[in-house]
C-alpha cells in the first residue's frame, strides 16, 4: 500500500527586519501590501510597506511575498494543485 504526501504548503509568512532594531519578526503574507503598517513587536516603529520604501527590510519582504505568490500561481497555472517551491 503506498501512501501519496501532501504536496508542501507555501509559507503563510514572511521575515520582515525592522530598520530601528534590527530585530527580525513575521508578518502574514496577505498583510505584505502597499500601504499596510505594522509594529515591530519589539520596538513599536512603525513599518510601513511600500514597493518604493528605501527600508531593506521591506524590500526584501516584498521579494519573498512576490516569490512565494509567483509560485502559487505558477502551480495553479500547471494545474497540479501543489506547490512547487
């Protein structure tokens, strides 16, 4: 009897850098939008995501929820229902 494994879930969120401490948190992916602000847990600056924003930490954000929406569309479109990352 062979058993089949799920296909792997993408992420459900990224690694953001807050640009005051340096500390590393996570936000939902589904919040990685322009104009979305959030806190950082450890310091309380606010971070506002922005494709235009100087901060590395919010570029680098938006790659990696770029990346990871590519590839869901990408499974989508090939139609094996899984993620391929």
């Amino acid at each position: 009897m062979r058993m089949q494994l799920a296909p792997p879930q993408p992420p459900d969120k990224v690694k953001v850098l807050c640009s005051k401490c340096r500390v590393p948190f996570r936000e939902k992916v589904k919040n990685v939008r322009e104009g979305f602000q959030v806190q950082c847990p450890n310091c309380t600056k606010l971070i506002t995501f922005s494709t235009d924003s100087a901060d590395p930490g919010v570029q680098r954000a938006f790659t990696e929820v770029r990346r990871i929406k590519n590839g869901m569309m990408l499974s989508i479109n090939r139609g094996d229902g899984g993620f391929s990352g």
